[in-house]
C-alpha cells in the first residue's frame, strides 16, 4: 500500500528525525498567510471534518509502526491545518495506545483552540508547536489573512485555555515578517500576548525560502537576535543538523530532485506529481538544495519555479 498521508521521516530543524502525518487536503486551511511555503491557501476555511479517511490513516500508520523505525517524533503537519481534520483525537488516541514509545507532535496555526472539544483531542499529546505572528487585528490581517470570521483576539484566548489544560510542552512560533510584525507596537503587543499564553518557550523563525508573496522578505540574524532578548525564553529556529548524519535522509531524493530540474524548471506540485514524492518531504529536500545554492527560484505566471543555478554562488535566501 503506497502511503498517500505519511511523508518522510524527514529531517526537520526542531525535531530531529520526524515521519509527518498530513490529513489535511492541500490547500485547506483557515488561514492563508504571506509566507506560506505551501502556496495560497486555495479553500479557507473554519470547517472541521473528516477530510481524508481516518481508517486510512490508521492503517498507513499501522503499517509502517510495525516496523520499529528509529524516530525521534510522529508529527501532524503538511499542506493545511492538521486540527481542521475531526478526528485527529481518534488517530492521536489510537498512537498513543499501540505506539505509546514515539513522542507526538502538532504543528498547528493555533486558530481552532477556542473550541474545547478540540482541546480535549489534543490534550495527550507531547509537544504542541501553535504559531502567533500577531496580536492585534490589524496586523493578524495583514501577516495571516485569516477566515473573516476568525479573530485575532479569539485566537489568542483559545491559546491561553489551551496552555491552562494541556499538560505537554508548548512552544509558541513566532515568524517574523519585516515591515509587518516587527514594529514596537506590534512586538510589545506580542510579547504581553505570550505572557498571557505561557509557553515553555518561544521560537523566532523567519523566512528561508520562498513564501507566498515575493515581496516577504527574511528578517536579518542581529534583528532576530534582539526580537528573542526582548521577547524572553526564546530561541531562534537554527540550521538543521548535519543531513547526511541522519539515517532518514535520503540522498537518492536529492539527486532524482536534481536531475528532473536538470532536465527543466519544475514547482513543487510538478515535482510530487513527477516524483511521486509527498509535497512536504519534497519541499525538505528543495530547501537543503537551495542552502547549498545548488538550485534557486524564478517567479513565473504558473507559480514559483525551481531550476539548477548555472555556477554555484550565494544561497538564496
Ligand atoms: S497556517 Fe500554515 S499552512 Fe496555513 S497558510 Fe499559514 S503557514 Fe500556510
């Protein structure tokens, strides 16, 4: 049985080597943020349901458990918002009860938790990764695009009753978007938010590869490192460790990536469809690529283009 929901394990920066769970249809989300490396959110919205089979999920998972592979996390992430899915609770539940061993992980934009149900659901698990790039409407807006009827200050409240009744690590994101979210106002805003939300930590991250919108640029290391010292108990999302060191990551990926852009431009959906390869782990191997400054990006009608770079030079950033 080919896995059409389980990608990788890939190797991620904040969570070593990490088999991700997708259940969510690309590009479904509530919101549709300017730096989304996924792409434009194409079906925004609020709507929690069973969008791809649980059933299926669980045999994928089931399948490929048995075999004990070495993994430091089992994380819910993909091309859309994991908590979207209704039963994510019965697939986390089912985890937690036959592979009880591999700590679980959700990346999640952190918009859902206002509703309790949800809470609850998610409640067994080890580490949640919410996201706060804002904390005042105008500038949720602006950075997240969220679903007209969600609001920043729900969001922030949904967080802070999640801290209260979850008793896992937290690690807010924050994701800084330069000219967007790193005024004063906006980061005094931030900061009395995440106050009130208590996470164990806070990680700053900003962009390393292509967004949304091409106007997004990355905020530089020295603004990073000012934003963490002002925000407190936070860290800057590093490099990821050594790739080649880690038994997951393949090189063959790498190298099949390569030569097809060898051979022509591609985007990311040309490569998962050519390659057979789940978009989030093709999106890994694009990115290690890209540090290396062996491909780079061209902007096109279609969409963001990877091709190989004539002469090495600069990383793109
Ligand atoms: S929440 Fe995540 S998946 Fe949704 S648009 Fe923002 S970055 Fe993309």
């Amino acid at each position: 049985m080919r896995n059409r929901h389980l990608f990788g394990p890939v190797p991620s920066r904040r969570l070593g080597v990490s088999l991700g769970v997708d259940l969510i249809p690309h590009k479904t989300c509530s919101l549709n943020c300017v730096y989304c490396e996924c792409g434009k959110t194409t079906n925004l919205t609020l709507e929690r349901r069973e969008y791809v089979k649980t059933d299926r999920v669980i045999n994928e998972l089931n399948n490929y458990l048995s075999q004990g592979p070495p993994l430091d996390y089992i994380t819910f992430a993909g091309s859309g918002e994991p908590t979207l899915h209704s039963r994510i609770g019965d697939i986390i539940a089912f985890l937690k009860d036959n592979y009880g061993h591999y700590p679980l992980c959700l990346l999640t934009n952190g918009t859902l938790f206002h509703d309790p149900y949800l809470r609850k659901e998610v409640s067994k698990l080890d580490l949640i990764i919410p996201s706060l790039d804002a904390a005042s409407e105008k500038v949720f807006q602006a950075v997240n695009r969220p679903h007209k009827e969600l609001s920043c200050s729900k969001m922030i409240e949904g967080l802070v009753e999640l801290r209260k009744d979850f008793p896992g690590e937290m690690r807010l994101e924050v994701f800084i978007v330069p000219g967007l979210n790193d005024t004063a106002e906006e980061l005094g805003a931030i900061k009395a938010a995440a106050d009130r939300i208590n996470p164990d930590s806070i990680q700053l991250g900003t962009l390393d590869r292509p967004g949304t919108e091409d106007w997004v640029e990355a905020a530089t290391n020295e603004d990073l490192k000012r934003i963490a010292s002002y925000l407190g108990r936070s860290e800057i999302i590093g490099e990821f460790r050594a790739r080649q060191k880690i038994l997951s990551f393949k090189e063959s990926y790498s190298r099949l990536i390569l030569q097809t852009l060898r051979r022509r431009p591609c985007t990311i959906e040309d490569l998962n469809a050519m390659l057979g390869i789940h978009p989030a782990e093709v999106q890994k191997y694009v990115n290690h690529l890209l540090e290396e400054g062996k491909i780079e990006v061209e902007k096109l009608e279609r969409g963001q283009f990877l091709k190989v770079r004539k002469a090495p030079g600069k990383i793109m950033k």
